[in-house]
C-alpha cells in the first residue's frame, strides 16, 4: 500500500487508525497541529512514524504537507468536536469547514490526485425523534440542529463537489474499552445527560472505526456515504450506555436518571440513533467489538481497582446527581437543545 496522511492523527480516532495502517503494511504519515497535549501524545505512536506538524486552516502549511507528502490518499480525520465545537463556534468552522476546503483544493492541485477518505457525523442529520424516525441510512434527511452537525454537512459538500475519488463515513457514537481515552468533561457529560433517556444511539468501538477507516483507504468503492456503527448489540437507548459503562467499571447505581424525550416534539431529540449499517460492512467489514464484548473488557482493564470504586459509589452517586441538567427545572420531558443553546450560544446551528 503506498502513502498514506492521516489528519488529526493523534486525536482519539486518529491514532487508532495510523496504527491499524501501519499494522497493515501502509507507509502512514500522521499530521497534526503542534500542541503540547499533540507532543505528548505523539510518543505513543508505533516507533519509526513521524508527526508532520501543520496547521490546516493555514493554506500555506496545507500546500507544504501535501506537496512534500505526495500521498495516494487522505484520510480526514481532524476536526473540533462537541463541546468544544460550541465553545468556539468560529474557530470550529475554520477548522471542520474552510480546512476540508484548503486540503481539498491542495489535493486537486496535486499531479496524481490521492482518494479522499474523510469523517463526517450522523450530526448532520438532528434532532431524531424514535417515534417518528426509521432507522438512519445515508439518505435520511439532512437537517443538522447544531454548529458542529452543520459545519460537518458543509464539509461533506465541499469533499462531494470535488474533483477528487472520494468516500465519507459517517460516525456514530464513538466509544472504547480504554475509559482513559473517553473524551470525558463537565460539558460533554452535560450533554449527555441533558439528552432523551430514551432516545436511540448507535455506539461503535473506536478500533472498529480505525478498520473502517483503514479499508476504506484501499476499497475501490468511492462517490458513497457509508454509515459507521457498530454491528446489532451496539443498538442501546442513551438512557442505559452510560450506566452499563459505569456498572462495568464497579461504579454502581451512580448515574443520574435523565428525562425522557418528547414524543410530540421533533426538534427536541439529540442527534444520535440507530444506523443501517448493511452497506457499510458490506463494503468495509470493520465490525469486530461487539457491545457486551466491550463491556467484558472494560471489566478486565480496570481490575481490582473495581472494587474501590465500587465503595465510592454512594458518594460518586451523591456528586453526579447533583450535576443533573435538569434539577430543580419544571417539566418532564427533556430539551437538550433549549438547554445547550442557553449554555453555549455557539451551539446553534452557524
Ligand atoms: N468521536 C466521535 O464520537 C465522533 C463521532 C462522529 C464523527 N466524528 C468525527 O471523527 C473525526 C475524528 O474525531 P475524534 O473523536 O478523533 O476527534 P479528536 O478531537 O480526538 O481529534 C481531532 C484532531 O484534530 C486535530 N486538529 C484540530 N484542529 C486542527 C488544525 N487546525 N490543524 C490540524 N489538526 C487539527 C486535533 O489536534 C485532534 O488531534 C472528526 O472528523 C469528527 O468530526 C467523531
């Protein structure tokens, strides 16, 4: 397999999917921007790989990397994700918008045109009500309720109208066994908690993603969305995947108990649900992890340290339900957007 960049390749699905190329004889070469956090991260990938710092929203890094690079193919990979896409609306767009931009017309400016491999989001979809939604497919309509879900559409037009061989896989909810790696925060919980306890969401271990990715760079599939999540087991309802994750860890009962969505109010559903996934494995075959598997593994990683946690639990209770979006506020049903809009204007679709 020949040249392969990878960008955001030290973020949480990047470094996966450099090891899982590498694993497969590709020659990777992961680009990031130049942060401590990146620095630090970069000496855990597999030796004899160098990083190639660039920014992307600068279009003169974007030239250097890709001509000095010459790859036979991008994937695309890095991106500002929720919530951070919220707190920094505008920078977001100039990274998951006008970078795909600028790495795209570099790549068409390139003598051999590598295939375009890039991530997008079931966020460009929206609020997914249960009750009255099918399941997802790659044509469900497009109706993103977020900056974020609305920055990742525009990026899929930009890669569609391009002169390049491309392919798109949409993300479901990425998840994975090392807890550590969760991108875990007081506002991406928030988010988690203000969602619709039983809204539907399709998880997917994120070394099952990096195979997505992986085959994707040699499929001679391309003009397609592909939906990424995982395989049946991997079909939950918000309400139970959090809990189920705690439970593994020894963290018992400690989850606050969220709302329940709205049957008769489309756009107050998060934008999570179940995904059609025939064509995708089909073409990629990357489901490997199933949802009980993964749970037994996170079981096994964290130990005996279970059992401390398991004792902290009553106080980890009393701490997390104190945290619930929802306390103290009237109603019954939940209003992750009502309540995300407040919290982060830049969450409104820009
Ligand atoms: N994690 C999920 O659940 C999920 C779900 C759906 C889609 N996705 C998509 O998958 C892709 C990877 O997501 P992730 O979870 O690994 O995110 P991440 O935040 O862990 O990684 C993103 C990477 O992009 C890099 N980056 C940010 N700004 C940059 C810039 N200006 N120049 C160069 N690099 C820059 C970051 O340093 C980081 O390493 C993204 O496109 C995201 O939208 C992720």
């Amino acid at each position: 397999m020949s040249t392969v960049l990878v960008t955001g390749a030290l973020g949480y699905v990047g470094s996966q999917t450099v090891a899982r190329l590498h694993e497969q004889g590709a020659t990777v070469v992961p680009t990031d921007i130049d942060t401590p956090a990146n620095r630090k991260a970069a000496r855990r990938l597999p030796s004899g790989i160098s990083v190639r710092w660039a920014d992307l929203t600068e279009r003169g890094h974007v030239t250097r990397l890709l001509t000095d690079v010459a790859p036979a193919a991008i994937v695309h990979l890095a991106a500002v994700i929720p919530a951070a896409t919220y707190l920094n609306a505008k920078l977001s767009r100039k990274v998951n918008v006008e970078a795909t931009r600028l790495l795209v017309e570099a790549a068409e400016q390139l003598s051999q045109r590598p295939r375009f491999v890039h991530a997008s989001s079931v966020a460009v979809h929206g609020s997914r009500n249960p009750y009255h939604n099918r399941i997802l497919t790659a044509d469900s309509p497009l109706n993103p309720v977020d900056s974020y879900g609305a920055q990742k559409l525009a990026a899929e037009n930009i890669v569609r109208q391009s002169g390049l061989e491309w392919l798109i896989l949409r993300l479901g909810a990425v998840v994975s066994t090392d807890v550590r790696s969760l991108p875990v925060s007081a506002d991406v919980m928030f988010l988690e908690w203000s969602s619709p306890s039983d809204g539907r969401i399709n998880t997917v271990d994120v070394r099952d993603v990096a195979a997505a990715f992986a085959a994707a760079v040699g499929s001679n599939v391309s003009g397609e969305i592909l939906m990424i999540g995982g395989d049946d087991s991997h079909r939950q309802l918000q309400g139970d995947m959090g809990p189920a994750v705690a439970e593994a860890m020894g963290l018992r009962n400690v989850y606050p108990r969220g709302r329940p969505g709205n049957p008769n109010d489309d756009s107050a559903w998060f934008v999570c649900d179940w995904m059609d996934t025939a064509r995708s494995q089909e073409v990629l075959d990357f489901q490997h992890h199933s949802w009980p598997d993964m749970l037994a593994e996170i079981r096994t990683r964290v130990g005996a340290l279970r059992y401390l946690l398991t004792a902290l639990s009553p106080i980890a209770r009393v701490v997390l339900r104190r945290r619930t979006p929802y306390r103290g506020q009237p109603g019954i049903y939940a209003d992750p957007w009502g309540l995300a809009y407040q919290r982060w204007p830049g969450a409104r679709p820009d």
